[in-house]
C-alpha cells in the first residue's frame, strides 16, 4: 500500500459516518416520542450502559438467514480439505447441512442441548479446520432459526446495529466467558486460581473483578437479578463477594436479589446507574432448552422501560449478547492469537476467540439498522466501559486489546436522532406459542437437506472498519509458495490460512499489525501442486491455486487496491516466451475477460467494484481442471458503506 493510500485511511477511520437511514421499530412505547433535533457530541452523551447476556446461541443459528451479513450467504466459506465447504459438515453418512428448527411445526424453540464444553469446542474446531461439528456435538448443532422462528430478534437487527464478528471469548461454557464479561480473563496463565475452562458451581476466585474496579473510582454499577438467576452472575464466584455483609457495596450491588420491577422502577426514576448488568432466570435465558422468543419477552420488557422514558434512553447505549455458542454450530474461524502468545493459552491450546455469538448494539446512536463487522468479544464490552467511565481493566490481555475493538465503531455519536416509530412484533404471545410447541409438538431434526438455507436478500448499512488488509502469493525458483501479508490499517487483522492441497494443512492463525506485513512460506510435496486459502475479517479472501514445478508457465497476477480513488485493477503478467490465454472472471460485474498476452508482456484489468466489495480471479484459459487459480475478494474498509447484498 502506498504512503497515500495509508494517509487517507487514518483521516477516514477518524470520521464519523454520516446519519444512517430512517430509524426502525422500536417497542410500542417509543412510537410517543417527538421528532428529535439533530445533535453532535461524542461518547459524553453516554450516561448508563445496560449489559444483558444471554445463553448460549451462536451467529448462524439465530441470523445465518439475514440478509446482508456473514450467514449462510457467505461467497467464500471455508473449504474443507476432503472437498466440499464449512457448511456441510461431514457426516457418518455424508454431508449434514444446516436444518430448520421450525417453531411451527417442532419443538424447535426448546431444541436438547448441545455439548458445549472445552474439550467438544476443540474437536469440532479441529485445530482451525471447522471439520468435526457432527463428532463432537451432534446433529442438532447444526439447528437454525429464521425469520419467522424468531421475528423479535430479527426486528431488532433491522432497527439497531448487528455485529456479525462478535465472538464468545473462549471456546468453551458458560463460566469462563462470564468471567471475561465481568474480569477481563479467565486466567489462562494460572496467575490467580486459573485457569478457568470449565464450569465450577464452587469457585472462590479472589482476583479483582471490574465492577470492584469502578466502585473504587466512585462510578455507579449494579446487577440486577432475581431470586432465579441460573447461576449466571459471575461476581458470585469471587470470596470478596461470597463474605461480602449486608449494606456493603458488593453486597448490595453484586449479590443482592431483586425483582424485575427494581430495573424498571430505575429506570422510570432516572436512578439507573452508570453500568447494568441484567441476568434473566433459567426459563427466560435462551438457554438451549429456554424458548429465545420467551427470552425475547424479557428483552422486550426492558427495552419497553427504556423507551417510556425519553430522558433516560436518550443517554443509554443497551447490548444484548450471549456468553457462548452452546455447542451450536457457525461457520466462521475464530480469530486465534499465534502460538505462545501471553494469556492466550492453556495446556498447549489456544483460549480463543470463542464461536461467533449473536451480539446487537441498542441504543438512540445505532439506529438504522447497520452491521458492524469489526471483530469484537467479551472483552470490547469492558473496553468500550473503559471509554464511558474511564476505569480501565488491566486483566485484558494485549494480544485481545490488538485484535479485539472497543465497540465505539457501533455507534455514530454525530447521527440526529429522529422518531421512533412502533413496530417491532408483539413478544407476549410468541412466548404463548413457544411453550405450547415445547409441550406439544415432535423435536426438530435434520430431514433430507441437500444445501442451505433461503437466505433473505437485501444489503445493509456497514460500519466503518479500522482494517486495510491484502494477501499475495509468490512462487520462486526452488519452489517455494510464500504468502506475503499486509494491513495499512490502524487496528490489528487477524487471518487463518488453511492448507487444502499439496502443503501443510494445518491452519495458521497470523495477526498482522497496524501498518504491518508478516510472511508465511510453504514447501509444496513432490508433485508440487498447491492450493491455499486465506480468511479474514468482513468476508476478506484469497485463493491460490499452482503448481510449484510447472509456475515458470504460468501467469504473474498481482492486485492493486485505491481506497482513495475507489479502484482495484489487476496485472497479470506472462514471464514466458510464449503467448498466454488467461481469463479473468469478475463476480461482481458477472464478466469474464479472456485475453492473450503476448510473450513477456503484462496486461492489465479493471475490477468492478460494487458498494467498494471486489470479487475476481485469474485462471488460465482452457484448463479441464483448476491447475491454477488466484482469487481475490473483500472489501475496500474505512469508510461508510453497504454490506454486499445477498
């Protein structure tokens, strides 16, 4: 990337996009409030942030089916080495593709629950591979819901900004991802009394939590759960909040049962404090076996508060989440920190990123219904507190601190704010049907699928993102296949690379560094055929596909990228001494250009590009069988745009 190039993204990563579109349904309540003025400011206009984590439901499980966004409409899943994609998985007696857990016509809204443990989290993962979900967790992994399975949370993604690379923080259950919510670690280094891996309902952690953090700078906090709260507030693991008496702070504000009335009553009063936490009872936890449209009632009943007092939901930014996938499948490799990393591994594996977990920003700043494709986990929640209270977590590894954002990117602070129309579908009565479909129809199961799922189609607002990546692959005389990595941008991009033929096949996991490049080199076996892959944020990808012995004959390509001038165009050079025919197939445009180049020349083509997506690869004209192959895809970042439609 030139110098220029590099300028221009660090001035567009600082601006603000501009308003998004009309503002979505919002709950009935919010219908009576007046046209807003518009407003600028920044994060100071944030007073309260209300966290509520969920159970155990992963991305493509709940929005696989959404338009505009990394679900079942994915161009470039992973390829699997045994041939087929990510999406199928391999099966005893074949492919298992993802199934509906139909609401209707099954007891899908209560599916059994599904291993979601380390250990299972490792096989299905398969060391980056994405390989073994039916081994490891069974068929009902692979269970999906639509639209019209959960019309709540769809309207929800519709209205406010959805973050589709929002991962869990381990690959693992539920307690040790509750710990990074409320910690920032769940002490891989064994530091403290960790790690943490699994689930222990007998903990006694002393380590410093942050909410003792914000009560030692004076900022308000609470956790507001009932007398049932599943186990799910991680406070009650740590000693400090276990001996903690009566009318103490801890005790108080971390331990203290209450009803569901006392969050309401807060907020009516404008007592909330600076930070929530919610935790739901068992029934209403979108738990495997809790309905997530009776989970959505609850969602609804908090909102609803929010919205019959304008005062207090024009200063609070509310983030709905889940703590862990629940063994639930989703197609999309976890960014993973390279081995050896500090705080990032245990017993020889790596922690994480967990899988993909539904994540949407509620707030009168996320309107419009806009993706956020900025990788984030369990950590960005503290780190975006960070920025509100100013009370910094100093557990959060550097690595996460690199690679994971701080959520401001959700958010347009300089967007005016405008009605709030109803709209959003009435939840009392899907948690009516839900429970009659748990007490009366047959379990979903997988049936005689062959593909995926309809996925609706449409594209949406996408949130700038700090990244600048690219991948090129070179071939040199002894034969050897190097992946040469850069990234201009101003935020770390992680990347898997995956081995499907000819080389090593083990994934690599590399994190290249703002303004940084890395090198990856592969020595392909004795009939030199190879062919890589390489993943990234927002849907970045390459594909190289040669042949090591024989790349003397084969063509040059390289791609050029200016965000600035808003181009991509490709150079194919031909280093032989002969004519060659290549063909270059844009799937953006839907044009393919076949060209012959003269012996020794270099030839180059415009890249179509669409809402600033690219999409094109280079092959060799009139090859039966793909011997060489490069493609690239992604996206030009840094700037307000769409998600590329589906």
């Amino acid at each position: 990337m030139t110098e220029r190039t590099r300028r221009w993204f660090l001035q567009q990563s600082a601006l603000r996009g501009a308003g998004l579109a009309a503002l979505a349904a919002l709950p009935p309540s919010l219908a009576c409030q007046a046209q807003k003025t518009a407003r600028r400011g920044d994060l100071s206009q944030v007073a309260h942030v209300v966290i509520f984590m969920q159970e155990n439901r992963s991305f493509d499980q709940y929005f696989g089916t959404l338009s505009g966004v990394r679900g079942f409409a994915d161009r470039h899943p992973l390829s699997l080495a045994a041939g087929g994609n990510v999406f199928a998985q391999p099966g005893k007696a074949g492919p298992v593709w993802p199934f509906r857990l139909n609401s209707t016509t099954t007891s899908g809204q209560c599916v059994a629950d599904v291993n979601h443990d380390w250990f299972t989290g490792l096989t299905a993962r398969d060391d980056g591979r994405m390989d073994d979900w039916i081994n490891a967790k069974g068929l009902n992994a692979l269970g999906y819901y639509n639209r019209q399975d959960i019309p709540f949370h769809h309207a929800l993604a519709d209205a406010f900004t959805l973050c589709d690379h929002s991962f869990c923080s381990v690959n693992t259950s539920t307690n040790p991802n509750r710990l990074y919510l409320w910690t920032g670690t769940s002490d891989a280094a064994g530091k403290f009394e960790g790690p943490v891996m699994t689930n222990d309902d007998k903990a006694r952690y002393t380590w410093t939590t942050y909410p003792e953090r914000l009560q030692a700078a004076g900022v308000s906090w609470r956790v507001y759960q009932e007398q049932d709260n599943f186990d799910d507030n991680a406070l009650a693991w740590f000693a400090q909040y276990q001996d903690a008496p009566v009318g103490s702070p801890l005790y108080e504000n971390g331990m203290k049962r209450r009803t569901r009335q006392a969050f309401l009553d807060d907020v009516a009063n404008d007592t909330l404090p600076t930070v929530s936490w919610l935790i739901a009872p068992a029934d209403l936890s979108e738990h495997a076996k809790s309905a997530p449209n009776k989970g959505a009632d609850l969602t609804s009943v908090y909102l609803d508060a929010l919205a019959k007092n304008p005062a207090v939901w024009e200063k609070t930014v509310f983030i709905y989440t889940m703590d862990e996938n629940g063994g639930f499948f989703d197609h999309v490799p976890s960014p993973t920190a390279p081995p050896d990393t500090p705080d990032e591994y245990s017993l020889n594996m790596p922690v994480g990123l967990g899988i993909r977990v539904p994540t949407i920003v509620i707030s009168p700043f996320s309107t419009g219904g806009a993706v956020c494709s900025e990788v984030f986990d369990h950590t960005s929640i503290l780190r975006f507190l960070e920025k509100v209270t100013g009370v910094q977590e100093p557990n959060i590894s550097a690595w996460r601190r690199a690679v994971c954002g701080d959520m401001l990117a959700t958010l347009d602070l300089d967007a005016s704010l405008g009605a709030f129309p109803a709209g959003l579908p009435a939840t009392a009565p899907l948690a009516t049907a839900a429970d009659a479909a748990c007490a009366t129809l047959p379990a979903a199961a997988p049936g005689a699928e062959t593909g995926l799922p309809a996925v609706e189609s449409g594209s949406r607002p996408l949130r700038p993102l700090p990244y600048l990546p690219d991948a090129e692959c070179t071939v040199d005389g002894n034969g050897n296949v190097t992946l040469a990595l850069a990234n201009a941008g101003t935020a770390a991009f992680p990347v898997d690379i995956h081995g499907l033929a000819g080389v090593d096949d083990l994934p690599r996991f590399v994190t290249v560094a703002p303004g940084g490049t890395a090198k990856e080199s592969y020595a392909p076996g004795a009939d030199g055929a190879f062919a890589i892959e390489v993943h990234g944020v927002n849907s970045f990808f390459r594909r190289f596909v040669g042949n090591a012995l024989t790349s003397g004959g084969d063509p040059r390509p390289t791609l050029a990228l200016d965000p600035l001038a808003e181009t991509a165009q490709i150079a194919v050079a031909n280093p032989t001494a002969a004519p060659l025919t290549v063909q270059v197939v844009d799937a953006v445009s839907g044009k393919t250009a076949t060209q012959t180049l003269p012996a020794s020349a270099t030839q180059t083509f415009a890249v179509a590009l669409q809402d600033r997506w690219y999409d094109v690869a280079v092959r060799v004209d009139g090859q039966t069988a793909e011997r060489f192959s490069w493609t690239w895809a992604g996206h030009l970042e840094g700037t307000v745009s769409r998600t590329r439609a589906t």
